[in-house]
C-alpha cells in the first residue's frame, strides 16, 4: 500500500507536482500521474488467451472442489489426531442419508455446470484497460468529491481542504476505498438473499415439500455437499444471488473473483463433518 502514502493521504501540499499547480482547476480537476497498486494488472486479461470472464467462472469452482476434497480425505482418513475436530454420526444417523456420495457429487457438478453457462450469458467482456481510462474515471471521481466537499464543508473550508487532501483521498478512494466497499455489499447482497430464501423455504411447506427436502436427503452433510440442492434452488439461492449482487454492487469481472470464491468457500464449510481448529 505504499502507494497509498506517496499521494500524501495524511500529508499536504506534496501529492502535486509540477503539472498541477492546484487540485481543482475551473470546472475539473488536475491529478498527478497514475500510480498503479500492486493489485491492479494494465493486462486486458490476467492470463494470455484465457479471458477474465472465464477465470471469474472457473475460480470459485475449482476452489469449491478443492477445499471439499482436502476435508473430505480428512473425514475418510480415520486418523486418530483428527477426532477431536470429527462430528462423530452413529450409524443411525449415518443410515438417513438418502443419497450415495456419487449422487450429491453428480448433482453438484450440474449445478456448476448451469451457473457457469448462466454466468457465460450474464459477465460481460471487461472494457479496455488503460492508464488513460483509469486517469478519466480518477478526474471524474474528483469532480465529485469537490461537489461533496463544497456542499458538507462550505466554499471556502472546503476548497481549502481539496487543495490539501484532494490528490491523495481522490487516489485512496479510486483504488482502495470503493473497490472494498462494492465487495463487502456484494458479499451482504449474498448472504441476505441466500438467509431470506433458505429461511422462507423452510417456513412454505409446498416449498420446502417440492424443493428445499431434496437438500434434506443429505442428512449427514459431505465436505462436497454443501450445494446438493433441487436445481431450481440451486438456480435461484446461488447463481441468481450472485448474479444480483453482481449488479448492484457494480463489480468488474475481476472483481467477481473474490466474492465469487468467497461464497462457495462458505458453503463448502458450513458442510464440513470435521470442525476446523482455525
């Protein structure tokens, strides 16, 4: 985050230089040079001849799959370390699972087969990335903040507040500040959606009767179990939840990434017959 502090966040007058002799300028704003965070990649895409859109699908997925597969080996292993972690299931609850391993896994595959086609119609190709279009969208995020700043602080205390603070809050907000905040509203809209939903077809008895039991065959949960559902359930709880949050948070592609394996980690835990110590 050093580029965070050489835009001079918490210091003054030093985050202009030469071609800027004030932050704000007439009806616009003059912003030193682009300085790119380590996070950021000027690449059209991160890796050649793969496009962002297919990474942001195939991520959360191969990191379902590869943490239940870990905890699954953990759960059949029979090491004697692990039973402290183990949920330990007598043999009659273990009898009430109606559906063999090769099912919950059959059922999964399709699920992330239908949202990965869904996700394929809805994610957009990314638009170019530039240090000209990150240099336009920094000046208009600017022209904004002088607005705020004018309308919270008053004219003058606010101009002279932008002179000293502009640059640097302009560049925290652009790369750090907004960025977080749509992930985190993301990760809400998810979570929000999926609590009303599982919660509303559990309390509609012709819901949870036609759909929601087909989860309930999986009476004791396999590590890759987490998303055997009916595949409208699966359709509606997890693919249109992503895709709403998506949109109202307003994420890039790129940024899809975290949310989007946030919440299959998620689901993979809250399915876990081992308690992890971490």
């Amino acid at each position: 985050m050093g580029e965070l502090f050489s835009y001079g966040f918490f210091e003054g007058p030093s985050t202009l230089n030469s071609t800027c002799s004030s932050f704000v300028t007439g009806e616009t704003v003059c912003l030193p040079p682009v300085k790119i965070p380590f996070y950021f990649s000027l690449r059209q895409n991160l890796f050649d001849g793969i496009p962002d859109t297919h990474i942001a699908l195939a991520a959360p997925v191969l990191a379902y799959w590869l943490l239940s597969f870990v905890f699954y080996c953990l759960d059949i292993s029979g090491w004697r370390w692990l039973d402290k972690y183990r949920i330990h299931d007598s043999e009659e609850v273990k009898s009430k699972n109606l559906a063999t391993p090769w099912e919950v896994a059959r059922a999964v595959l399709f699920q992330h087969a239908t949202q990965t086609v869904l996700g394929l119609a809805w994610l957009a190709e990314s638009p170019e990335i530039s240090v000209a279009r990150c240099q336009s969208e920094m000046e208009a995020l600017g022209r904004t903040l002088v607005w705020v700043a004018r309308r919270l602080l008053g004219e003058e205390t606010g101009m002279m507040f932008l002179e000293l603070r502009g640059p640097g809050i302009t560049h925290w907000l652009y790369w750090w500040g907004i960025p977080a905040a749509q992930i985190l509203f993301a990760l809400f809209i998810v979570d929000t959606w999926q609590y009303f939903l599982h919660r509303l077809m559990h309390m509609n008895k012709y819901l949870y009767k036609k759909i929601h039991s087909v989860h309930h065959r999986l009476y004791v949960p396999y590590a890759f179990g987490a998303l055997y559902n009916h595949p409208f359930e699966g359709f509606l709880l997890d693919s249109a939840g992503a895709a709403f949050a998506e949109s109202l948070s307003h994420l890039s592609v790129r940024q899809t990434y975290l949310p989007l394996c946030i919440q299959h980690l998620q689901d993979c835990r809250r399915s876990l017959r081992i308690q992890s110590p971490i």
